[in-house]
C-alpha cells in the first residue's frame, strides 16, 4: 500500500516542472480504425471506387452505373478485403449502389457531401474516392440516417403521394386563372372550388350551362354565401379558350386524385402487411380522440394504422399533430429513436435547435440550419396549426410569438413538438395536455421566483399588494 502511494507521489510530483503542469503528449499520427475500408464517389454514369494501397495493383477503379457492374464491384471488393463502404452523392443515384453492397453484407455508409468538399485541390473523380477512403480510414466520416428498410418502403409511398397532391394542387390554380380571365368569382365567393358546390358548378358550366339562377340552384345548403352574392359571382366572360383551359385543368385534378386514391390503396395494403405482427389486443388501444383533417388526407382509417405500427402509442395525441403529419414523421425517422443519443441530438438532426455561432466568446448567429426535411416540416406545420389553440401548446406559441415573431414561434414549438414526439416513441409515453390555463400559472409562478430572486439579491424583498376596499 505504501509502495503504490509513493508511487502516486512520484508521478504526480514528475508532472509538474518548474511550476508548469507537462501534459502527456500527443500521437503524431492518427489511428486508423477501419482498415478495410473503400470509398465511392457516386456518378450518373460511372462510380469510383478506391481501396487502400496495396490491395490491388489498381487501387483505384471505374465500375459503370449498370447493375452487372454493381456485382462487379462488389465482387473486386470482396477480393481486395473490404468489409466498410463510404460513398458520397447529391442525387438518387446512389441508392442501387447502396442496396446491392448492403445486400452482400458490406458495411455501407452514405455522406453528407459538406463533410467531404471542404478540402481545397480535390476536384476529380479520383482523387475525390481516395480522399473519401482516407477520411473513412481514420474514422472521419459521420453516416447519414436512414431508416429500417420497411420504413423506407413506407417512405416511399408516402413521397410520391405527397407529390401527387402537389401536382393536383397546382391544377386548382390552372381553374382559378381561368375563372379569373373569364371574371367569374365562383372561388373567392366559397372558400373551395373542389368541394361539393364548386365541382357540381364547374361541370355545369362546362356542359354548357350560363345561367347564374340555375348554377346558384347546385349550392349546398352548408356553404355560407348566400344565393344573391353567388349569382352574381358566376356573371362573367365566357370565353371559349379560357373555357378549354378550365376543362383541361378539371380533367387534370381529377385525373391526378385517381391516382391518389390508388395510391392510398396501396398504403393501407402495406401499413395492414408491416403492421401484422403489432396486432393484437394486450398492445394496441383504441385511439382516444379522433382528430378531424383536411380533405387531403387518406379516406381509410389511418391513425389504427399509426397506432398499430407504434406499439400502441398515438402520436396524434400532440396537440397539432394529425394522421398526415403523424404518418409523414414516422416514415422519415423511423420507429426506433435510440439511433439519436437524447432528444437534443434528435431536435439537432431535424434542424429546429439554435445553430450558435460563437466568435471571440460572442454569439454572431443563433438562426437553425436551413435543411430540406420533411419530419421538420410536418412539425412546423404541426406548430402552425396551434396559433387559436386553447390548449399548453398554443400557450407557449402565443408567448413566443408576441415576443419574437410567428417565425421563431413556429421553430420553438415545432421544437417542443419533436421533443414530445421522441419521448412518446422511445419510452411509450402518452401525452396529456394540461391546458393553456395551466401553463399560464406555472409562467407566471416562474416570472414571480425570479423577480424574488433579483429583489433578494438587490436586498428588497417584493409584498404582495392588497387592493383597497
């Protein structure tokens, strides 16, 4: 015991000279954590491959983008010794690659392309995979997320849908120009020319019918303009190229929602086939409240399906959130949160945390990335919704935004939101919302300790003011 307490002594006496403190020193060189490592600079034509020296007489190579020359380089891989793969790309096209390496059980990795390109000097192809092999080497390269393979089947259906409801949208325009050149007022008179009145009135109109009394006739009972103001709303020019333009662009929208319905067809088939195994009674609940969406939504019942996938957790239980953003954010970061260390780390990857920063102790900038991320938007929009909510949620949102803008408030309660929603899908929690009533007291009990704590430490001490009788 002696001998290991002198020992101590001697060590921590050797590593203080002359009043400095010596600290132990570096290694020159890093060390190499992956040496079987290859990098990939993805192309539309043609990819190259690098694989550590030594490896092949060529240790760099071109494979073309076919999918024989996929197995080939894969193959050459296999022979140089490669067990991990790091690959670059600003497009789709490195998604065959990725899939035919991974189904040969290679260790693939994607890259964000701004953790690669900042090197100056390394503008070709080649010299482009040799640096990513090196970075790879030395373990420099962070891998982008990418979810489980059913959810990016999931998350595929779930794009294309969002692109076909973007394509229909763009046609409602088309009907509204045209009704616009012709100075009829059908959609700015009721809020929907795609509801039920403005459909059967378009097609009227397109049948031939110009009499405002009997295009009034086809309005239904719920809209709220009155009969008088909608007759006048359909007195216009009727011309026949604008009337083309009409049509084409009603053919289109309708077109455009059959394929949306097909589509919706084959979600539910795929959510029913993911979700078989989660289906049975001691793990999945009813959903407590039915949250009502916009007619963009799917017409089956989506939030069972949600739930089903879940385990039994309702993310729609967030106060914002419905089966479209719901649905929009699982197919986008999976299901298994413990990819991201906390809820910060999670809040970081979409974005919607401060990006500080920080020059000479000083904050220059405090504004969050600028990603494209779908989760993100879906929890903005989320945020969005709660600007009359009377709930804790919509609280928090009017007090930032009076403080700092609707911008900032949309960011901090779509950061709230992420919050709420990785806490639900990681321990199974539900949510419960205490009111707005609720979070007003407790800002204002936290406003009050504060002020104590300043009038404290200025030697005031603040009393309760009593009104006169």
């Amino acid at each position: 015991m002696k001998s290991k307490i002198e020992s101590e002594k001697k060590t921590n006496n050797n590593s203080k000279q002359g009043g400095r403190r010596v600290y132990p020193k570096l290694s020159s060189e890093l060390p190499k954590l992956n040496l079987n490592a290859a990098g990939i600079d993805i192309g539309s034509q043609s990819h190259y491959v690098a694989v550590p020296q030594g490896r092949d007489e060529q240790c760099v190579r071109e494979f073309k983008s076919y999918t024989s020359d996929l197995y080939a380089m894969a193959s050459w891989l296999k022979d140089c010794g490669v067990e991990t793969v790091a690959m670059e790309s600003t497009s789709v096209y490195w998604i065959p690659v990725f899939q035919v390496l991974e189904s040969l059980e290679f260790e693939v990795i994607l890259v964000n392309p701004r953790y690669v390109k900042n090197v100056a000097g390394r503008k070709t192809d080649v010299s482009d995979c040799q640096w990513i092999q090196q970075l790879h080497t030395y373990g420099l390269l962070p891998a982008s997320f990418r979810p489980d393979d059913e959810i990016c089947v999931l998350r595929s259906y779930w794009r294309h849908r969002d692109m076909l409801v973007k394509y229909a949208t763009a046609h409602i325009q088309h009907m509204q120009k045209a009704l616009d050149l012709m100075n009829i007022h059908i959609h700015k008179a009721i809020s929907d020319i795609t509801g039920l009145t403005g459909m059967h009135i378009l097609r009227a109109i397109l049948d031939g019918e110009r009499n405002p009394e009997v295009l009034a006739e086809l309005r239904d009972p719920r809209v709220k303009c009155s009969k008088d103001e909608l007759i006048q709303a359909m007195q216009g020019d009727y011309r026949p190229e604008h009337l083309f333009t009409l049509r084409q662009a009603l053919n289109l929208y309708e077109f455009y929602w059959q394929q949306i319905v097909e589509c919706d067809k084959q979600i539910e088939s795929y959510l029913t086939e993911i979700g078989a195994d989660a289906d049975h009674d001691d793990v999945i609940r009813k959903p407590r409240k039915k949250k009502r969406v916009g007619g963009n939504a799917p017409k089956f019942d989506l939030q069972s399906h949600l739930m089903r996938l879940t385990g039994g957790v309702d993310v729609t239980e967030i106060d914002g959130m419905n089966v479209v953003t719901g649905l929009t954010a699982i197919s986008e970061t999976g299901l298994d949160m413990s990819k991201w260390l906390t809820e910060k780390h999670f809040c970081s990857w979409l974005s919607l945390s401060p990006n500080n920063r920080i020059s000479g102790g000083k904050i220059l900038s405090a504004k969050t990335k600028k990603v494209a991320s779908r989760a993100a938007c879906a929890f903005r929009m989320a945020a969005q919704s709660l600007h009359n909510s009377p709930t804790a949620l919509g609280a928090f949102y009017r007090r930032i935004r009076s403080r700092s803008g609707g911008k900032a408030a949309v960011t901090a309660t779509a950061h709230k939101i992420a919050k709420i929603y990785y806490n639900m899908l990681k321990y199974g929690k539900d949510y419960v919302d205490q009111g707005q009533d609720y979070y007003n007291k407790r800002y204002q009990d936290r406003l009050l300790k504060g002020l104590q704590r300043k009038a404290a430490a200025m030697g005031y001490q603040l009393v309760e003011c009593v009104p006169c009788a």
